[in-house]
C-alpha cells in the first residue's frame, strides 16, 4: 500500500498517479469515466458557486464491483476519492479540492430501483436513484418514501443517505437516518460490505450502517441501500395561516399534532419578509393571504383514509386557534392546484432569496420550545451589529430546524455585507450553542462549516469522530477535508 498523496498541493501527480488512473479507465470501459472538461466543469463547482475544484478523472461505474475496483485502485496508489451524488450539496461536500490529484466518483449511473417489498415495506435501491423516482416508484406500489426535499428532481438517494437529508416531512417520518434499514458499502481498501439488511429489528452489535449515514461520504461510498416505505396517505389537508406573533407558532403545533391524531406532516415557518422575497422575484408566486402577516405557517396533515377527515380536522383546529386569536388568517387548500400553490410559495422563498441578493445563511436547529426565543435573540443582536439587517428566518420550525438567512439592509453593498460573514455566524451560532442547538441541523458540514465544528463540538467527541476515520479510512483518501480538518 502506497502513501497517499500529499493533499491540496496542486501541480502534476507523478507515474503512479498516471498508471492508477490508466487501470481506472480500463475497469470502466469506455462509458464507465471521462476527461472532457465539459462533462467535468459543472461537477466541479457546487450549487452556491462557493467552491471550485479539480479532478484527474470522472469516474462513472455501473456496478457496485466497479466501484469497489477504482477504490482498490485508488488506495493501492494513495489517490483521494470525491464521491458524488446529484451534487446538490449545499457544504460543498461534493466538491473535490484544487490539487487536480483526486478521482471525482459519480454515483449517477447506479439508478436502478432494485426491489419493492409492499409486505416488508421495503424499498431496495442504487444510491445514483434521483429522490424523486423514488418516491414515484414506491407510489406507484401504493406506498410512501417521505424524504421530501426541494432538490428532489435532481439530488440522489445516495447523496441524501451520505448526507442524512432532512426536508419538510421529518416532523412525521424522521430524518434519512430513520428511513434506512441497510447499506451496501465500498470500504476505503475497496471491500464490499453487504449490509443489505430489511430488518426491523437487529440487536447484533454496533449498527454499523449509522457510521455511513451522515458520514458525508468521508468513511466509505454508499452503494445501495433498502429504505424503509409507509402507507401512502389518502388525503391531504394543507393550509396557510398568519399568526398573532411568533410565540403563536408553538401552540398551534401541539394543538394540531392533537387534532390530527398525529398526522401532522409538515410543519413550516414563513416570516412575512420571506415571502415578500417569493413575491417580488417569482412572477409565478401567487399570494396566498389578502395581507402582509409577519409570521405565517404553512401546515399539512396526511391522512391514511380517503375522505375529508383531515380537512375536518383543520377547520376546526383553525377555527379554534381563530376564536383564540393564536390565528389572525388562514386558507385551507380547497384544490390539488391549491394545494400546488401553497407548496410553490414554500419553494420559491429558495430561488427568492438568490434573486435578493447577498445571503447569509445559517441551517440551525434548537430545541422546539426556544425558536422563538432564538430567533428574537439572533435579530436583536444582529440589528445591533448592523442597523438595518433583514434577517429572514424560514423552515422547518415543527422540528426546530430553522434557515435563519440573513440579508444586507436595503441599499447596502452586497460587497460590505458579506465582509461580516464571520461575525454574523458566530452572533447566531452562538446564540444556538447558548440554547443548546446544533449549528448544522440538515445540511451537514463539509467543506463550510468544517472549521467551525471544534468550536461546537467537545475535544472528546471531535476525538471519537477522528478515531471512527482512522479505524475506516485510515489513509485518508474518502473525501479528505471534509467534516473533520484533518480527516
Ligand atoms: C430548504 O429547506 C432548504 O428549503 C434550503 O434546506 C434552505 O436555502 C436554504 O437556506
Ligand atoms: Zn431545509
């Protein structure tokens, strides 16, 4: 076993490196890797255009064996791996480093749904499946895969497992985590595990699968994968409301997991300006509310009977917070297109924010009970660094996860606004810490908050993590520089 390559140092790799990346292109076959900078260059920035990279190859496998040879490959000549899914990673996770040295691993040909178990409730899959043909394929077996995302045209399964994906319906069905029962996974050396388990219960040791899931793809590639599926829901009821304030939103969360029987599936959080943002910038963006409300949520629940129980149910969960003034205004989806609508102001807030300007984002989670309390915080101290700052915080407030994006006052440079990134991110990250919240609630570390982490975490669990890559990947070569600095 060679040495690895000395990391992030650019210039030419030497033989080695060359006969390495000859034998990889003899294990795949001619449809199996490229070289054309044009197939490569939109695989080497990542989705916010933060971070630009370079790779000696675009490795593209078929099959699960010809991922395990290119990591065989790869650790014999000491060649760091950057696996890659739909490259939606919002940490550039996905993005290799500058050297030129590392082969760029792309999942997106291993698509195929492998099998549908509608006893088991299971799904097994290739880690290149697109989210969304997932959850169209367990559908079509009158069955639900919940991950719900805004990316779920394009990102793949597998990315969504190497990064634990969370999205709108985590609240009901749980984070990736929760939906995986087993992993097949190429090791660093190029071994395959088969840990392609369906079972629900498995008490014979240290889950192993949980290592990978998160691991942003820093312990070993995710092959394939068996998902758990759901009774798919029979109707839907979804409805938009405006608060009386902040506070508002706590109590009508616990009042509509009651209401619902707990079929409350998505749970989401739309400041006022936010929506502005949907408005001002989506010609498409129809507004939902006459008027402009401060605090808006929109809320859905999922039953698993046809009928109109759950419209029901929001009625009279409306109704009540309306006599009890917790809800100033409101509409309930009367239609599919409705429906669509609401869901669309939701998404578009996404693309707004881009279209706005200069962002500052921060993708924290802390406990339910104190996001009020922390966002109040977060734009206190904020309008007291800078006077005018417009904070726009959205999301996931039914499990505490919250975007607390942030942009520069009206008329300020974009430029200058930017300049106190650090400032703003240790302002609200630490008020997260203070409320003991996480500074990355669902889109993972990477390569953006991968410094921040020590500040965060305690030497002894950085010490464990460190410990978990070593004993996995102890040369280093699964995505280096990501999650950990010295990983
Ligand atoms: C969402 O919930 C995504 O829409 C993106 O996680 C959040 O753009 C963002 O900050
Ligand atoms: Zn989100």
């Amino acid at each position: 076993m060679a040495d690895p390559l000395p990391l992030n140092t650019p210039g030419a790799p030497g033989p080695r490196h060359r006969d390495a990346i000859e034998q990889i292109k003899q294990a795949l076959g001619d449809k199996g890797w490229s070289q054309d900078p044009s197939v490569l260059a939109p695989l080497l920035v990542d989705t916010r255009d933060y971070y630009h990279g370079k790779a000696a190859i675009l490795a593209r496998p078929e099959t699960t064996e010809q991922v395990a040879e290119v990591l065989k490959i790869c650790h014999e000549a000491g060649i760091p791996v950057t696996p890659q899914g739909g490259n939606t990673s919002r940490v550039g996770s996905a993005t290799p480093d500058e050297s030129g040295a590392q082969v760029l691993l792309s999942l997106a040909r291993m698509n195929r749904v492998l099998e549908i178990d509608p006893v088991d409730y299971t799904m097994t899959v290739e880690a290149g499946c697109v989210l969304q043909d997932v959850q169209n394929k367990a559908a079509a077996a009158d069955r639900l895969f919940p991950l719900s995302l805004g990316a779920e045209g394009s990102c793949m399964i597998g990315g969504n497992i190497a990064s634990n994906a969370g999205g709108i319906n985590v609240l009901r069905y749980g984070n990736t985590r929760d939906l995986v029962l087993g992993l097949e996974v190429v090791t660093a050396d190029g071994q395959i595990w088969n840990g392609l388990r369906r079972l629900r219960k498995d008490n014979t040791g240290y889950d192993l699968k949980h290592l990978f899931i998160g691991s942003e793809g820093t312990l070993g590639v995710i092959t394939k994968a068996v998902l758990k599926l759901f009774p798919l829901p029979k109707e839907k009821a979804t409805a938009l409301c405006a608060l009386r304030d902040l506070d508002a939103c706590l109590e009508l969360l616990t009042r509509a997991r009651a209401a619902s029987g707990d079929a409350l599936s998505s749970f989401e959080l739309l400041a006022g300006i936010t929506l502005n943002f949907a408005y001002r910038h989506i010609d498409t963006a129809k507004r939902a509310l006459g008027e402009e409300y401060d605090w808006q949520v929109l809320l859905e629940f999922s039953g698993l009977e046809a009928g109109d129980m759950m419209n029901q149910a929001m009625e009279t969960l409306l109704e009540q917070a309306f006599e009890d003034g917790l809800v100033i205004d409101a509409v309930i989806a009367q239609s599919e297109q409705q429906r669509a609508d609401i869901w669309f102001l939701r998404e578009a807030i996404v693309e707004a924010q881009l279209k706005e300007g200069a962002s500052i984002k921060h993708d924290v989670s802390v406990p339910v009970s104190r996001v009020p309390e922390f966002i109040r915080r977060s734009n206190a101290a904020l309008e007291e660094m800078i006077e005018g700052v417009r904070p726009y915080p959205f999301g996931h407030v039914g499990d505490g996860n919250i975007h607390y994006n942030v942009s520069p006052p009206v008329g300020a440079s974009d430029a200058e606004f930017v300049a106190w990134k650090e400032r703003i991110n240790e302002t609200v990250h630490r008020i997260t810490a203070d409320l003991e919240g996480s500074i990355s609630a669902e889109h993972g570390v990477g390569q953006l908050k991968r410094d921040e982490l020590p500040l965060y975490k305690s030497a002894l669990e950085l010490e464990m993590m460190r410990k978990v890559k070593q004993a996995l990947d102890p040369i280093g070569l699964m995505n280096p520089g990501k999650v950990l600095k010295d990983g």
